[in-house]
C-alpha cells in the first residue's frame, strides 16, 4: 500500500499593492502611503489599593472607581471632554496580566496592553497607558510678566499676586508659583512672594500669609501658606516631622499621614530604572570663593555633617530628544534635593539646571539626538507644531529654563481639625465642619515654557 500523500500548506502572504500618486501634474507609481506611527504612551501610576486623597474618594466610594474616572482624578486640570475623547477613540490602554485580549505579543519585549473602557472598574495595581496628548493645551502668546523690585507692590502686582490664588480658607492660601520669582525676600531682594502676599492676600486679615514651605526661584508650582500663626506653624511641623502632629483624633492623624507633593521634571537622558526610591544624604559645601553655598551628596565616610534625604521617583514616558519626563516625590524637605539627587544619584540632570548640570546641559545641547520609536526601532524626526515660538524657554530654546515644576500637593483640611489639635475639642471630634473633606488635593498647570516643551516632546510620535 503506498504510503498517504502529505500535503505542505504554505500560507499565502498578499502583498500591498502600488498606488498611483499625481504630484506636480507627473503620474508616480510607488508603495501606499505608510499608516499613522505609534503614540507615545504616558505611564499613570498603579491604582492603590487605599482610598484616594481628596475629593475623589468622596464622591466615588472607596472600593470601586472606573477608568475615566481614576483619568479624570490624576489630570486633575485636563477637561472631561478631553479624556472621554481619548476613551471614545480608544487610545487608552492598561497593562494586562495574561495574553487574553492583549496587544503587541509578537513583540515579547513590550509590554502587554489591552484597550481599556470608561466604565471598565480597576483594580489595585493597575496602570493605565494614555497618549501624551490628553495633557497638552494652548499656549497663550502673552506671557505673564513678573512684578518689579519695588518695596511697596502696586495695584497691577496685587492683582497680578491674586490671580495666582488657586484656593484660600480660613487657615490656608494655595498659589500657583511663576518661575523666576523668589519665594523669600530680604534687602537686595524686594519683589518676592513673602513680601507681596503680606500687601496683596491678607483680604479681611490684619496680618498676611506666611510662608510654610519654600520653592525654588527657578522652579514652579504649588507654594501654601498659612493664613493665620497656628495654622501656618502646624503646617510647618507637618511638613518637617509627621510625629509632632499626632493627636488623639483619629481622622487627623490619618489625613496628615496623605500629605505628600510631586513634582514634574524634565530631565537630560533617561533613568535605569523606571521607577524607584533614592536615599542619599546631602551636605553644603563652600566654594572657593567662600561665599557661593553648594548642596552634593554626602560621602560615605560620614565625617562631615550631612542630612538624610529621600526622594521617590518614576517615569512618565520613553525617552524623546535625549529627554524623558519623570514624577518626583520627596520624602524630605532638604534644600535643591531635587535637583542634587537627578543630577548626582541618576545622572540626569533637569533641564535648564545650571548649577548642578552644567556640562552635561552642554553636551546635550552640543550632540545631535537621534530617536529610535520604541517598537519599530527606527529613527523619526521632531514635527515642530505650527506657529509655536520654542524660544521662550522651552527645551528647544538656547538657553532652557528650569523644568521643574511642583504639580500636585495633597494635605490635610487644617481649617476643620484647628480646634481638635489645640486641644479645644477634648472629644476629639471635629464636629463643627464635619461636612468639609478631611484631605485636600490641588493640582496645578504647568508654566508657559513647559508646556512648549510638552507640545514638543509629544509631537514626535503622532
């Protein structure tokens, strides 16, 4: 008997046909126009398993919160309609344990992501992937200007000092820090946020705010004051040392155990790692000059009086213009922390950081960047958006500005616990403002230059 006729089924490839394309009146016969390249991703931090701070936690319960709404909770200051468009065009995607449903598993080096719905629940440890665009805006071409140096502000700096005002009650005011603008004052120094708050945002108060926490001149972002002595020294200690605000309330202790702030940062190159924690102690040091104050991490010797330091990070995106984005958390409140532990414990130092980045800032500038597209590997070019002036700071500009920005802040409502932690309140209940949150959140937009550098940066994969 002959032995069965083993058949070889090959699979049958079709290939794309040519199209004829008609430029400048000549016919062409070429390969069809490519499709639309990846987008890039931005990296949303897994969903706790906690109740969110905030007004978030009241208003959709604390075990269960769907995908737009954790979107709508993390860009706080992005429009509904902004983010139901990307979940209606299905741009949004979550990383997925199993294969079921998932994309790109050819690729065993990317990560396994399914498209994800607005009502879809998430859960604890889930992170959610968006393209960049649902956080880029408009840039205004009128810039804000800065109040001059003058000892007593004028109607347009109180004005212009009122306008940063993002929330203010009874105990707090939380402003929206420019870049440029000194937080502290002294004699050569007249125009800067402590001065102008104490003549612009007293309101109905005798005295005006006080500061509780400082930025830096450079940086932006979310600065809070204390309206009155108390509130402002609780704040102090709450930022200092979490231990000196422990009460008998129960609600109190918990919401300042939420009180946390994070930073957007623009860095030069990419981390190892993507995600992480650092703890490296820092020193000053005195120049040669013996006048020009330095902060760098501490040696390991421990000789020489240093001060602990901790610092979360994590990354926002891949690596685009030989610059990635990256969320900042400190633990501690030490002076240029930030910047120190970018530019000395990862070696990426911020954008626009001259101080403690200089010559990598240079080489920068001075190397062509190649960028490679994370699935395709190959090499793509910046597609500058129209009628977008770059020279206004932005990462493209000749000299950056700093791109430190502080985005989010979340501490606890000390106008409702005032009387239970001076001890007015021997039950320990805040009765009186039991309607009010325990946790307040605010987020703020990023400056003007930044937002160029966002545009920019998220216009290369389109």
């Amino acid at each position: 008997m002959p032995p069965p006729l083993l058949r070889h089924l090959r699979r049958h490839t079709t290939t794309p046909s040519p199209i004829l394309r008609v430029i400048n009146s000549v016919a062409q016969l070429g390969p069809p126009k490519p499709g639309p390249k990846p987008r890039q991703l931005l990296s949303l931090p897994p969903f706790p398993a906690h109740p969110l701070p905030g007004r978030g936690c009241e208003r959709i319960g604390e075990k269960r919160m769907t995908a737009i709404s954790w979107v709508k909770y993390y860009f706080d200051e992005v429009e509904g309609t902004v983010v139901q468009s990307h979940f209606t065009n299905g741009l949004v995607q979550m990383e997925c344990p199993t294969l079921d449903g998932c994309l790109n598993i050819k690729d065993t080096r990317a990560k396994l992501m399914k498209k994800i719905k607005p009502n879809e629940v998430v859960e604890p440890g889930a992170r959610i992937h968006i393209p960049v665009s649902i956080a880029e805006s408009r840039i205004s071409r009128r810039f804000d200007t800065i109040p001059s140096g003058t000892l007593y502000p004028n109607a347009d700096e109180i004005k212009y000092m009122q306008r940063l005002v993002r929330y203010k009650d009874s105990a707090i005011i939380v402003l929206n820090k420019p870049p440029k603008l000194p937080v502290k004052g002294g004699l050569p120094v007249h125009n800067s946020m402590d001065a102008l708050a104490a003549a612009a945002l007293s309101y109905d108060y005798e005295e005006g705010p006080k500061l509780v926490h400082r930025l830096d001149r450079e940086t932006s972002g979310l600065l809070l004051m204390g309206r009155t002595s108390k509130s402002t020294s609780h704040m102090q200690w709450l930022f200092g040392n979490e231990d000196k605000t422990k009460t008998s309330c129960k609600a109190w202790n918990d919401a300042s155990k939420a009180t946390c702030m994070r930073y957007w940062a623009l860095v030069i190159g990419s981390p190892k790692e993507k995600e992480g924690m650092i703890c490296a102690p820092l020193m000053k040091v005195l120049l040669n000059d013996g006048k020009t104050e330095r902060v760098m991490l501490a040696h390991r010797s421990g000789f020489d009086a240093s001060c602990e330091a901790i610092t979360e990070y994590r990354v926002l995106g891949p690596m685009i213009n030989g610059c990635s984005w990256v969320e900042l958390q400190p633990h501690t409140s030490r002076k240029h922390q930030l910047r120190v532990h970018c530019a000395e414990a990862l070696g990426t130092p911020i954008v626009g950081d001259y101080k403690y980045g200089w010559f990598v800032q240079k080489s920068w500038k001075q190397t062509p960047q190649v960028n490679i597209e994370p699935t395709s590997g190959e090499p793509y070019k910046l597609r500058r958006p129209d009628k977008l002036d770059v020279q206004k700071g932005s990462v493209l500009s000749k000299v950056p500005l700093l791109h430190l920005h502080c985005r989010e802040l979340v501490l606890p409502n000390i106008a409702k616990f005032i009387d239970v932690i001076d001890a007015k309140n021997p039950t320990g209940d805040p009765v009186r403002l039991s309607g009010k949150p325990d946790i307040l959140r605010f987020v703020a937009p990023m400056p003007s230059h930044m937002k160029i550098s966002w545009n920019l940066m998220s216009s290369y994969l389109v």
